[in-house]
C-alpha cells in the first residue's frame, strides 16, 4: 500500500477543485441564519468526509491517520479562501 502522506495529499488535490462549490452551497443553506460561519465550515467539512472516504478504501486507524491530514489541510485552505470568496460577509469560518 502507498505511503499514508500519498493518499491525504491525493485526496486533497482531488477535492480542492470543489472547494469554491461546497463553500457556496454552505453559504446558501445557512444565509438565513446569523452567525453561521461554524455551521457551514462543519456543513463543508463534512460533505469533504463523505467525499474523502469515497477517494479510498482504506479502513480503521489507518483511515483515521489520513483524515487527520485531510482534515487539517481542507480545514485551512477553507479559512485562507472564505474572505476572498465572502468579502463582505463572514462567510465560512
């Protein structure tokens, strides 16, 4: 099996592209609710899991190791991108 760093960092190239996509469905479910930025990162994130467990088949701690990565990555590229994609709003956070 390839190197753990492999498959998070495949993962993560996968899905940055969609990103902008998820960001902006999070923005519309959540627009009526003030103070939401948490609420739609974990909307975000979440739909990443899903995506992320579908890029693999890896199972167990091992899985646990590469989302931990995953997630990190995911979680920072979101709070480095929401104030260009949401200049006037929280957006994400």
């Amino acid at each position: 099996m390839a190197a753990a760093w492999v498959i998070w960092l495949g993962i993560v190239i996968q899905i940055l592209p969609k990103i902008k996509d998820l960001m902006k469905e999070a923005e519309k479910l959540f627009d009526d609710i003030p103070d939401s930025g948490e609420q739609k990162k974990q909307y975000v994130m979440a739909m990443v899991k899903i995506i992320a467990e579908a890029l693999t088949n890896v199972t167990g701690p091992e899985w646990d190791v590469i989302w931990l990565k995953v997630d990190k990555a995911i979680s920072a590229f979101i709070d480095i991108f929401c104030p260009f994609l949401f200049p006037n709003d929280e957006g994400v956070e």
